[in-house]
C-alpha cells in the first residue's frame, strides 16, 4: 500500500492487468485506510486507546484493511 501523498501526485499503475475499476477501488481504500488511520491516532491522542470511540474506529480501520487486502489477493 502507498502512503497517503495527497491526491495531486500521480501514482503507479498498481498491475499492469488490473482492470482500471478495481484499481480505481483499491486507491479508494488506499485514500479510506490513510482517513481512518489518522482518526484512529487522533482519537487515541484524545481519549486513549482504551475508549470505546476508538475501539469503534479500530474495527472500521480492520474492515477496511480486510477489504483492502481481499482485493490484492485477488489480483496476484
């Protein structure tokens, strides 16, 4: 996965024989997972990780990455 370099930096081709729709899903993620992360630190920097906030954004960060890596394996 990349990190996140902001949407006016041209990334790579994730495979050349990925269809065009499912990479256009996997950079979705790729942008959902980087959004999550960042909530995740911040709610653990405010409330600590022990929060149910933050627990509730750590399973959604989980879904996401499960997603995420469903897609890859897919492609490989």
């Amino acid at each position: 996965m990349h990190i996140h370099m902001g949407e006016h930096m041209k990334r790579e081709r994730i495979n050349p024989n990925c269809p065009r729709e499912v990479e256009q899903q996997l950079r979705a993620l790729e942008d959902a997972i980087y959004k999550k992360r960042m909530q995740l630190h911040e709610c653990v920097e405010t409330y600590g990780i022990a929060d149910p906030r933050c627990l509730h954004n750590s399973i959604e960060l989980d879904h996401l990455l499960n997603i995420f890596n469903r897609l890859q394996k897919d492609l490989y």
